[in-house]
C-alpha cells in the first residue's frame, strides 16, 4: 500500500530541476541578454533596413529591463552581482561615438557624397536609439537638432548666395543644384529643403520675370541633377513641358499628320472638317475660362458648367435594352464634345501656366492634346470612315461617308501620347453609357 502511494511521489521527484540545472539555466539567459547587449549598432542590414535597426534598439532595450529584473529577483543566489552599470557604461560610450560622428560631418563647410552617406547612417541609427532606448544620461535629441540645424544653416547660405548672384544664371543653376544634392542625400530633411527650392525658384522669377525660367532650365538640363530639379519643381517643369510640345510640332501640325495619314476607306477632307470644328469649339472653350481665371485672380477655374455642357452633349444619345444608337447628328457633333473633354483636361493641369501667367508665350505651358491625337481619336471613332453602297436601281457601287461606328485599329507611334487617346475615346464612350474596359501594358500609363 505504501509502496503504491509513494510511486507517483518518485516519479514527480524525477522532474525537479536541481539547484545546480537552474543556476546553469540563468546564466544561459543572462549570456543570451549580454549578447544582445554588446553588438555593433551600426552594420550593413541597419544601414540598409529601417526595421532592422528598430529591431536591434528594440531588443536593446528589452535585454536591459530583463536584466535588471533577473538582478532584482536573484540578486542572492549569485556569487557574484550582474554589473548592469558597466553594460549601461558601454552603451554610452557607443552612443557618444555616434554623436561625435554625426556632429562632424553635420560642422563640414560642404559635404560630399560619402559625407552624406555617413552622416545620414549616423543620424539614422541615433533617431532609432532615440525612439527605442530610454536610459539616464544619454541625450541623443539636442546632437540630432544641432545636425540639422547645420545642415540647414548650409542650404539657407545656398539661398543667400541665390540673392546675391540673380543675375548670374550660372550661379544661381549652380547653388540650387548643391541645395537639391541636400534633398537627394538627406532624405530626413528632403521635404523641408525641397519647399525651400520653391520658394528660392519663387523669388527668382518674381525678381527676373517668367521668361528667365527658360534660361535657367538651359543651364540646369546640362547636369543630371538639374534635370531633376527640373522635372520636380513645378516652377521648372512647366518649361520641360513646354520644350516637349516644341519637339512635337509636327504632330501638332495637320497638314503634315493628315499627308502622313493612311489607312483603308479614309476621307481626309472630312477629318479636315470635324478638326476645325474640334479645333474652335476647344479655343473658344480655353479663351473664356482662361480670360475668367485672369479676370478673377483665380489659379483654379470652375468648371462646374462646363461639365454640365459635356453631359448634355452625351445625354442626346438615345439608349434601348441593349443596345447604344449614335444617330448621324450625334456623330456631327462628336468633335464638339470631345473639345469640351479636353477642355476639361487642359484647364485641371493649368499648374504650369499659372506658373508662367504674365508672360506673352504663357499658353505654351498649358496641357493640351496636339493634332495627332485629336485625328487618333476621330479615327477611333469611325469619323471620315468611306463605305461601298450597291445601287440596286443602276446596278453598281460607289463609296459614300459611313454613318456606322465602325470598329477601327489606330497606330500611333511611341512617346506620342497614346494613353491620352486611349482615355478620351474611353471618355466619349462611357458618356454616352458604353461600359467601357480599357487594358494598359503599363501601370503607370493606365
């Protein structure tokens, strides 16, 4: 009987850790902590990888409080304390390092691009401690606004010498091409100094006038950086803009896009026609927003009419079951409503022309869709479309003007805007209650 009830006893003896197996057990613990602790702060994953420095200050952080714990709770059992102040010290000193580090590259005159490289991995590294660590006597915020208020300091010196060299295009390319090194290679700062580019392009053209925007650009596009600046400062993109409807004069120009048209059962004289019509419905349009836009101060037009006066272009056509009807006095008047569409488009991007409104050639800068297009779009659309029709009567056959929306493939060559027509036509359709589905290569373009 004794023996029966002390066997299960024996048994849970057998799973007991000894004194010696916990201690053991501790020090494993404690050595797994130690190594969290003492690592590099800076290798080439936290450089590379925001996450993995917040891991590494987050596991810091918590190897410092278990430690501290274990030291509390057990502070009897080991022969010796755990030297949690001499973990604490070293740490510091790390920290120090950094903050020496990142000081000196930030007190640099200029900084070049390995500079940047380390000043940024310094920063970097001391933010994630900031955000992660909280131990006595470390202060990494008062070292982390000085460097920026250093870096800082050099762009408004860039902006100084922007003031004093107006006249010099040279000099004023040049100063802003070191400020935009600035927000390339420090991108905590990136936004602040790129505001900071606007606002110094800003007071350029309000000193030199719009027009100096075009010379400013010749100097800029020589360098890489400067084609960056100009294709990300709305003051300088305009421009780029504007030089890119220059190239493209010929697509613009419909003597030259109706000769170099071909195609099967086609009617030039009557694309002719629909894109003068087209043609001075969408000036009319643009004259009267714009004249208002001027008239009223304003940078942003309502269009709140004009999107009106487009449905009710649309809503004249007539819908069955399952089936839309274009009949033939829509179709006349298909370049009419596609010029109230891209009227709509032109005055929503008037960014650039409000950029560069005082100056004689401001409407260059406004986005409007050139000669090519339009006639893509008609084509798209069965405009100028020839069809064979039988006489019965005389028994024979000649080619008339198709009323029919006839199904069409239209080429139109690379970087002449494609997605532009692609969306217009897809816009005509959806208007008059076609369900439209338009398939792109490029996510960007669609």
């Amino acid at each position: 009987m004794n023996h029966n009830l002390s066997k299960p006893f024996s048994q849970e003896m057998t799973n007991i850790v000894s004194y010696g197996d916990m201690i053991s057990k501790l020090e494993q613990i404690i050595n797994h902590l130690w190594s969290q602790i003492n690592v590099e702060f800076i290798s080439k994953e936290t450089e590379i990888y925001e996450a993995k420095r917040e891991e590494l200050f987050k596991d810091l952080m918590n190897a410092i409080i278990t430690l501290r714990k274990i030291t509390m709770k057990f502070r009897d059992i080991f022969p010796s304390p755990i030297d949690i102040d001499t973990f604490e010290k070293e740490i510091r000193a790390k920290v120090e390092k950094m903050k020496s580090q990142l000081l000196t590259k930030a007190s640099k005159d200029e900084l070049s691009t390995k500079d940047a490289d380390d000043f940024r991995r310094y920063y970097n590294h001391l933010l994630s401690f900031e955000k992660n660590v909280s131990l006595s006597g470390i202060d990494t915020r008062q070292i982390l606004d000085e460097s920026q208020e250093k870096i800082l300091a050099k762009v408004e010196s860039l902006k100084k010498e922007i003031i004093s060299s107006i006249s010099n295009v040279v000099a004023v390319a040049a100063a802003l091409m070191a400020i935009k090194f600035y927000a390339e290679n420090l991108s905590m700062f990136e936004k602040h100094i790129n505001d900071e580019i606007d606002n110094a392009l800003k007071y350029y053209k309000s000193r030199q006038g719009a027009a100096s925007i075009t010379s400013l650009s010749m100097e800029l596009e020589k360098t890489d950086i400067g084609a960056r600046l100009i294709s990300e400062h709305s003051s300088l993109s305009g421009e780029d803009w504007r030089k890119r409807r220059e190239k493209m004069q010929k697509q613009d120009d419909l003597d030259y896009v109706l000769k170099n048209l071909t195609g099967d059962d086609l009617t030039k004289n009557v694309l002719r026609s629909r894109y003068t019509t087209y043609r001075e419905k969408y000036d009319e349009l643009l004259s009267t927003f714009l004249s208002s836009m001027t008239k009223n101060d304003n940078t942003e037009p309502d269009l709140e009419v004009l999107v009106t006066q487009t449905k009710l272009l649309a809503g004249k056509v007539t819908h069955a079951s399952d089936s839309v009807t274009w009949n033939g006095a829509f179709k006349d008047n298909i370049p009419e409503l596609v010029a109230h569409i891209f009227a709509i488009w032109t005055l929503k991007n008037t960014q650039h022309y409000n950029a560069m409104r005082g100056i004689d050639a401001a409407r260059a800068y406004l986005l409007m869709p050139h000669v090519g297009q339009v006639i893509a779009i008609f084509r798209l659309l069965g405009i100028s479309y020839e069809k064979l029709e039988v006489s019965k009567a005389k028994n024979s056959t000649k080619k008339i003007i198709s009323d029919d929306l006839v199904n069409n493939l239209v080429e139109v060559g690379t970087g002449e805007g494609k997605s532009v027509v692609l969306a217009i036509t897809a816009c005509v359709f959806a208007l008059t209650g076609v369900d439209v589905n338009c398939s792109c290569y490029s996510e960007v373009l669609s």
